[in-house]
C-alpha cells in the first residue's frame, strides 16, 4: 500500500480507526490512488459518541457569545486555507477549481451566519400570562449530533450543520463521504488548530457500517443527513425507530422550463451551467428542460452547441469547464441510464458518453450529452441520472409543464426561464418543488435561507442551513413562573 491510511479524529486527537477494513480514495480524473480510508465500525462510533457526550456539558454551560468565538477564528481559517482546500476538493472529487471555490465560499457564509447564534436562538418571554405569573421559552441544545454527507460537494455540506450544531451548544460527530474523505481531513486539521474543548468536534470516516453505527447509538440524539433518497429513506426510518430527532435530504430530478419570451441567449449559457456543471453531480442540476410552444428548436440547437462546446478535462487546469464524474462504475451507470433513454424512444442530440481526455487515459471522463424526445411516461425522464446528461421534453403551455413537474416524486428544485412576471408568478405558486429559480438555473439557497427539498427529495421537518438549523439543533423549554407580590421583601 503506497497511499496512507486516513485517521479519524476523536476526543481532540488523531487516531487510527479500530476498522482494518480500508478502500482507495482516488482522484477520478487520474486514477491514482490519494489515500486509504477506514471503514469505520460500531467500535469507532462509540468511541466518537462517548467522548461527544462527556463534552456535552461543559461546552453547552459556554455563553453562547463565546462559543462563536471559535466560528469566527474557523472563518478566518478557512479563507486563509482556501486555495489549498479548493485543491484538495478537486483532487478528490474531480470538480473544476473555480466549483470547488464556489463551494467553500457557501461553507464560509454558513459560519458567518451561525456567528449570529447569540441572537438566533434567544428564546420568547411573555409577562402576565396570568395575574402574578410569568412564562417564557427558553432553546438550549440536543445534545451529540452527528451529520452524514454525500460525495459531490465535499467542502460544503458540512457546513450546512456543523457551524450551526457547535454554536447552539451541541457536541457533533461528521462521518464524510468514503469517496472524497480527504477535504474534511484538512478541515479537521484547521478545527484542530482552534483548540476547542476535547471532544466537542469528532470526525469518523468509513461508510455504510459507520452510518448505522450513528444510527443506533443511544447517546447521539439527533442526525442530518445529505445523498440519495434511498439512503436518505433508510437514515430518517431508522433514526427515528431509535427516537433520533432526524432529517434527510435526497436525490432530485430537477426540471428547468423554457417560454417561448425567455431571452435565448442569457438561458441557454445558463441552463448549460446548470445542467453540466459538476459533471451534473448537483443535487440542484437540471437535468431536464421542458420546452413550451415555439422555443423548442432554437433552444434545441442552441442547447446542442452549448453541450458540443463545453471544455471538459482536469479540474486543474486553467479553463476547463467540466471535469471527470466521480469513478468509473458511475460512468457506465451513467451510459446505462442513456442507453434505456434512446430505448424509450429519445434522440441522442449530442453523445458525450465514451469521451476520453487526452493524457488522462485512467479518469472517468464524459463530455455533456443531450438527449431530445424523452417519453413523458418513461424512465428517463423521471429518474435522477447524476451525471452531465440533459434530457428534453416538449409541451404547449406552462400548465402543462406544470402537470409534469407535479406528477414526478421529487421536488427539490423547479426553474423558469421567462420574461412575463404573471407567467414566474403562477409558476411559483404552482410548481411543487421547495427551491424555484426564475431565470436562475441552480437555485441554491444562500445560508440564511433553509435548503428546501420537498416530497422525496426530503424527509423531515426542518431543513439545512439559517434558522431551520437553529430549530433542529435546539430543543424548546417552556418555563411558566409564579412570583406572588405579597412575597415581596421589604429590605
Ligand atoms: P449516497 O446516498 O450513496 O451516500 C451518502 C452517504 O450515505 C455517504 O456518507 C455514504 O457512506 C452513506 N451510505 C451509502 N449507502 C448507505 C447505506 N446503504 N446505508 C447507510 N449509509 C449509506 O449518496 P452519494 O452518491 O454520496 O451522493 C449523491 C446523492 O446525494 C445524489 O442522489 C444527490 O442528489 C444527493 N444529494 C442531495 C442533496 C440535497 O440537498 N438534497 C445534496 C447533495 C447531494
């Protein structure tokens, strides 16, 4: 074995996971092998669980204005750290360096934003409920947490739950993606280096053995997790049987409605980006453009020639656009999915499917493909492909997108490309997704707004990010109080 094995980080220090089961992590656009990481067990997660709980309450009794202390020393490191970091994402999971940029800058504002505990988690205090008595609402924290990421934004979804958790007074345990574990290393290498209390951040790499580990422990009181929706089924079920507060964000089928008024020119650069940047691996990609009345074949051939033109290559690389998806089984997954699209009868309008880059032989490349024609009632058009792969669907009114957009099972994100605001506002009103972009195609919301899948996108109650965050990582105390008058002392 020539790649080190990764440590998990418990209790304040590195340590070698009790697992002697490892798997390569490697960089899809090469093949090399960058590190081993552990396959942690249920002896790992205890381990994490126990030293979280015994932190608990000395860091829960820590005013919450000093708690934020360390949240605004981890936003100065991470900004100081950022190039480096944005490598590492690359390396790992093969995006472009400007993504993985843009996916630390979202993991800096939610820091920011939880900076803003002191007062997002003040409580309500009404007087005189009754003559003499008094009753108020106080939000203290839960206790362990764990959260539970997925692949495709490895610097980021972190931090949808980890600022938020520390702030509110929680102790918390990160179990990355075993695919790109490499990225919240370094990120626990800078956490260290803030000298919080021992056992306050816990961070356990392995895969699904690890997960269910969480999922049972009795002292890890709430979880949040972050992938696929048959994953994000099992988490939520299985946290909750265990008596886990619990929410689950999943996969998406994300369609993107093109009118017949949108401007041609400003939609097609951006449902482009939207559809093949990532490679496609968004939880927020479009991959699927419903066309409306006459748009349909300028945006066919402009969509076309946007797919033709995409730079694909090594996210290195200064002006490549798209870089490899993330190992060679999900490229053929990948062809499959495309495969069983033309069996349904869609014409392959541009096949990026066995693309190869010059020079990288071993990387999982694909190059942007478009797919016109999808059956409304077949698979394809239905299923989420995670890959740079955008289907095409043609109707005669916006009611009609609408219906196809309704009738699908996932709802986290719903777009339009318009220039009529009656047309964006019936879509906003209609659409039965949780994130809508009117001529923006990758609605992801900002920190101080809840990350808002919708039906089997997402399972719980509240979402990730802002105030949702605060509600999750809190639990109410309501207080009613009698103070007599005549108990008054007269000094
Ligand atoms: P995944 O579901 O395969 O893995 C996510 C996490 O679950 C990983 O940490 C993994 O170790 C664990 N896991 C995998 N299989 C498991 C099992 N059988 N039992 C217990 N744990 C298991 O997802 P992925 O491939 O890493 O990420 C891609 C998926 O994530 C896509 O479906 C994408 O849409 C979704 N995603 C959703 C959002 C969102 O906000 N809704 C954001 C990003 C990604």
């Amino acid at each position: 074995m020539t790649a080190n094995i990764l440590p998990n980080y418990i209790d304040g220090a590195w340590r070698a996971a009790v697992a002697l089961e490892t798997l390569p992590v490697t960089n899809p656009a090469t093949g090399e092998v960058l590190a081993h990481v552990p396959l942690s067990t249920a002896a790992d997660v205890g381990l994490a669980a126990s030293a979280a709980q015994a932190a608990f309450d000395g860091w829960r009794r820590t005013p919450a204005t000093a708690r934020i202390q360390f949240l605004f020393k981890l936003k100065r490191l991470l900004e100081d750290n950022m190039a480096e970091l944005a490598r590492t994402i690359t390396l790992e999971n093969g995006k472009t360096l400007e993504e993985s940029r843009g996916e630390l800058a979202r993991a800096v504002e939610n820091v920011e934003v939880a900076c803003g505990i002191p007062m997002l988690m003040q409580g309500d205090y009404s007087e005189d409920i009754a003559r003499g008595i008094d009753e108020y609402m106080i939000r203290q924290p839960v206790g362990v947490c764990a959260t539970i990421a997925p692949f495709n934004f490895p610097g980021m979804i972190a931090f949808w739950y980890l600022p938020y958790a520390l702030a509110c007074g929680n102790t918390f345990i990160l179990k990355p993606a075993e695919r790109c574990p490499m990225t919240m290393q370094r990120v626990f290498e800078l956490l260290h280096q803030l000298e919080l209390p021992k056992g306050v951040v816990n961070l356990v790499n392995g895969g699904p053995v690890a997960v269910d580990a969480i999922l049972d422990h009795p002292l890890v009181r709430a979880v949040t997790f972050v992938g696929s929706t048959a994953v994000a089924r099992h988490v939520y079920a299985r946290a909750a049987a265990n008596g886990k507060r619990v929410q689950a964000q999943g996969g998406a089928k994300n369609p993107v409605v093109v009118l017949p008024d949108a401007d041609l020119e400003m939609t097609t650069r951006i449902v482009a980006d939207a559809a093949f940047g990532n490679a496609g691996q968004r939880c927020l990609a479009a991959s699927l453009a419903i066309t409306v009345g006459g748009v349909h074949s300028q945006f066919v051939e402009a969509i076309a020639d946007a797919a033709t033109n995409r730079v694909v290559g090594y996210g290195m690389d200064a002006g490549v656009e798209m870089g490899p998806v993330i190992t060679a089984q999900s490229k053929t997954r990948i062809q499959g999915l495309m495969r069983l699209g033309t069996a349904e009868g869609a014409r392959l309008l541009v096949d990026g499917s066995t693309a190869a880059v010059k020079g990288f032989a071993n990387g999982s490349f694909m190059r942007p493909s478009v797919m016109d024609g999808l059956s409304p009632d077949g698979e394809i058009a239905r299923a989420e492909i995670f890959g740079p792969v955008l289907g095409l669907i043609h109707v005669e009114s916006v009611d009609a997108a609408l219906e196809f957009i309704n009738s699908g099972k996932y709802g986290n994100m719903a777009c339009l490309f318009t220039a009529s605001g009656a047309s964006a506002r019936k879509f906003r009103v209609e659409a039965q997704t949780g994130n809508i972009g009117i001529n923006i195609g990758v609605a992801a919301p900002m920190a101080f707004f809840p990350f808002s899948g919708w039906k089997d996108s997402f399972f719980g109650d509240m979402h990730g990010q802002g105030k949702h965050a605060v509600e999750f990582f809190t639990q109410t105390k309501v207080v009613v109080e009698r103070w007599p008058q005549e108990w008054t002392r007269k000094f």
